[in-house]
C-alpha cells in the first residue's frame, strides 16, 4: 500500500512496505502536546485522572491543543479524542533517550516523515521538510545547539495525495500514515497513526528521538503524542515551523504553556509541577530559593528579558505566575525565556555527551602515546576541557583535545589521568544540572618516563632527544658528557646516550 524513501546524507534507498505494516502502541495517561511535540515528557494533564481511564474498546488519549491567532497569540486546550492507533496489539510508552557516547548516536534524532504525498509528490514533500529543518533553529538556545541535532527526512509514499478531511469532513484518502483532520470531531487536530509513523521513521532513519510527521496540506493544524516522542504538522502552513518550536518548549524542556485562555479565570491548585509556573511571587520565590529564583532579575541578549514573576500562565489569568511577559510559551514568533532555555539545554545533554569521541574509559596509554577526545561544539562557543593527574588539574593543558604522557608532566609509573569536558554555558545557572548533565569525565591508566636520555624534558623518548643531545654535543655543552673521563666529549659519551636511549624508561 505504501512506499518508503530514505534520505539520508549521500543516499537515497526505495524500500516497500507490505500491507500488514501496523505497530500498534496504546497512549497513556499523559498530556499530548499539538502540532509538533516530538514529546519525551509533556506537561501533566489538567483532566482528572479517572477522565484517562477508558475501557476498551472505547479507548481514548489527551490531546492537547495549542492555536495562535494572526498575531500569533496562542489559545488552546486539552481534549479526549479516539485513540485511532488501533487494538491488535497493547501499546507501550516510547522512550528511547539513551545519552550517546564515544561518538555513537551522540545527536538528538529529528525525524520527519510526511503522509499524503504520491510518489511523484516527493519533490513537495522535500521542500515542505526543508523549509521546517532550515527555520527550526531560529531561536536561541536553538541556534547554539543546532549542532547538537541530527534531522533526517523520510520519505512515505502514499497511494493518494492530501490527507482525510481537508478541506471538510467525509473526504476519505488512502494514505500511508492515516493522517485525517477533524481528530476526535475538533478540526484543527490533526491526528496520526503512531504505530505506522514511528515504524516508517525507525525504517528510514540511523537512530529515533523524535518525530515530526507532516501532512501534505496547508489547512492549519496539528496533533501531539507525548507518550510516543510524536507530533503532527500542516506541511504547507506558514505557522507550522513556529509551533513546532513550540513544542518543542513542551517536548524537550517539559514547558508549561504560559498563556492565560482556556482554563479557570483564577488558578485552583498547588504548586505547578512545570518548571516554568509557580503560585510563588518573585519576592516568595527567592525566599524560598524555588523555581527560577537564580534568574530573577536577569537578562541577556537573545531572550525575552527580564526574568521576573508575572501574573497568568497555565490557561489561567490570576493566582500563578510566568518568567518573562511574552516567552515563546506564550505567543508564537517569540524568544524563549531564560529559565526555559536552561530546562531545554538540560534535556539536550540527557541525549548528547559533551565528549562526542573519544578513548572508551578505562584505557591504558604509554609514554609516548597520544590520548586525544573531540568535544561537541555548540556554535559560538567551545566546551572547557581539564586533564587532571591524579587528582591535581594540570593548567598547562586546559583546552587542549590531545596530550601525551610529557604534555602532562608524568614521571615514572603509572597514572590515573582524567579528562573532564564541561559545557560553561551562562544559560545554566544550577550547579546540579552543570554538574550532572553538562559535564563528562573518562579516566585513564597512563605509564610516565624517567630515562637519563630524556634530553629536552618532555617526559618522553622520541627524535626530539636525539636532536637535543646532538646539538648539545656539537656545541660543547657538558650536559652531554655522559661518560668517563669526566669533562671531555667523545665516543664514549655518544655510546652511552644510545645505550640509555635504547633503555627507555625506568
């Protein structure tokens, strides 16, 4: 019924996919994030809990809807709609967040695939995918860590072109991925097959964090999946890429919405589970040290500033509060605020290393040997890189990718040498996540010289020594006269520089 093109860097594979293709995966209780939420973890459902539990073979899933206006002011809600992943098999939460290591899966995995695009579509598909994946980094901390993500299109062959109900309800279309407005009887939400969007993307792509699965329409819309790393777009709408960075806010940085539409006029509960609301005032806050308490007052460049608590958010008008007056979380085409940005970087580095190769820990070197690691490097700023000798940082080396056993000063013997790579970020204010999430260690097992023949100090026998005991030699220097009778140079001294050479390291 269907194809499947790769495309990849430098490649481009035409796979088939037989009918039966229908892995079938159950939502569960969790807020679905809209449009786009490649969600890891979205925001904690505001329906009671007994809302979610609905037995077969009515089952249901939390859709959560988020619209903007022309001014780009966001409005939504939060709806049960049919579960249209199907029943043949049980469902499972997704979450394959594995933090990557010595340069294997060591990106955030970006997955688009489209639905409702003919073979002969596959150009359309193309430029609706491109022009998402080249606007998507359009705002910080987006754009620093853009090297950080590995975006990779997949081509979906459907037998038909568009997807069901658009521009109205009752059209029906053969697609590959049974994407269909009208989601639930709300038009906006544009709903998908997980199961079959997810095995497409798996088929097409080196490694899976999230999906963006696109329609091939221009009529606004779209349709979260938290519990499945999932989200749907419009692929031809001009808000597409703005809400699909809004999600992303949800998706990566657990992210309340900040607008104030939809819910309670005043806000009913306890505190906020969301990092970025809180029933606590700015002056509460930093009594309490909660929350953002250490970006009060803050602002930097490429942020909506300054940080403060303002009143509304979480659907609400009064009684809970937000960081920033107008934060991406509250109205499309807008920066994200600082808090935001530390809770998304945070959620970067539980899926990306800051040492992005490297000796596997626990290896063994030489005197001689080269130990070198290759840091990730965010645009426009390189991580610190420490090498520490048995406890003792050696300042010597600070920066440096690459030291031998004299780069490091190491005498005879062996040595624990650690490499420690930490991403100094001014948008990380928590010591714990600096220390637990933006930095990464190896230690090593490396052997030090002591040899007479180690002319020039480096702790190392190579040429160099040569060249520096023949210099010495030619110019008459007595640090050469290595031999009897004291005071005079001749063969005897060069004999024994050889045989010290020869001898290595004691």
């Amino acid at each position: 019924m269907a194809g499947l093109y790769l495309d990849g860097p430098m490649t481009h594979t035409n796979y088939k996919m037989h009918d039966g293709l229908n892995l079938i995966f159950r939502a569960v209780g969790v807020a679905a994030l809209v449009c786009f939420a490649g969600l890891i973890q979205g925001e904690v459902s505001e329906l009671a809990e007994s809302d979610l539990s609905v037995s077969e073979p009515d089952r249901m899933t939390v859709v959560h809807g988020c619209w903007g206006d022309e001014q780009g002011r966001l409005s939504g809600g939060q709806f049960l709609v049919p579960d249209t992943l199907g029943a043949d098999e049980p469902g499972s939460i997704w979450d394959d967040r594995t933090r990557g290591f010595d340069g294997v899966d060591n990106r955030v995995d970006l997955v688009i695939v489209g639905d409702g695009y003919t073979a002969g579509e596959m150009g359309q598909f193309q430029f609706d995918a491109q022009v998402i994946e080249a606007n998507f980094f359009a705002y910080e901390p987006f754009i620093r860590y853009q090297p950080y993500f590995r975006v990779t299109r997949v081509e979906v062959v459907s037998n038909e072109s568009g997807v069901d109900n658009d521009p109205s309800q009752g059209i029906d279309r053969d697609t590959a991925l049974d994407m269909e407005y009208w989601c639930g009887n709300i038009e906006r939400l544009l709903c998908v097959n997980v199961g079959k969007a997810r095995s497409f993307a798996q088929l097409g792509a080196p490694d899976v964090d999230q999906i963006l699965a696109i329609a091939n329409s221009s009529k606004y819309g779209g349709a979260g999946y938290s519990s499945n790393n999932l989200g749907t777009a419009a692929g031809q709408n001009s808000a597409a890429v703005d809400i699909a960075i809004h999600e992303m806010g949800h998706s990566l940085g657990n992210l309340a919405d900040e607008y104030t539409y939809g819910g309670p006029a005043a806000y009913p509960g306890d505190e906020s589970s969301s990092w970025n609301l809180s029933i606590l005032n700015a002056a509460e806050m930093d009594a309490a040290d909660s929350k953002w308490f250490r970006w009060l007052n803050a602002s930097l460049s490429g942020f909506d500033n300054p940080v403060s608590s303002y009143e509304g958010g979480g659907y609400s008008v009064t009684g809970i509060y937000r960081p920033s007056n107008n934060s991406m979380m509250r109205n499309l085409g807008r920066r994200f605020n600082l808090p935001g940005a530390e809770r998304l970087i945070r959620e970067f580095y539980r899926e990306v290393s800051p040492i992005d190769e490297g000796p596997s820990a626990g290896a063994s070197f030489g005197a001689g040997e080269v130990i070198g690691i290759v840091p990730m490097r965010p645009a426009g700023q390189a991580l610190r890189i420490e090498w520490i000798v048995d406890g003792v940082s050696v300042s010597s080396v600070l920066g440096s990718e690459s030291v031998t056993a004299g780069d490091l000063g190491l005498g005879a013997g062996e040595h624990e040498v650690e490499v420690r790579v930490v991403d100094d970020t001014p948008w990380v204010r928590s010591q714990s996540i600096i220390d637990n999430v933006l930095t990464d260690s190896r230690v090593y097992q490396v052997t030090g010289c002591a040899a007479y023949a180690d002319f020039n100090g480096d702790r190392t026998l190579d040429l160099s020594d040569l060249n520096a005991f023949a210099s010495g030699f030619v110019s008459g220097d007595l640090v050469t006269d290595l031999a009897m009778p004291a005071g005079v140079l001749d063969l005897a001294d060069i004999l024994a520089f050889v045989d010290a050479f020869t001898g290595g390291c004691f």
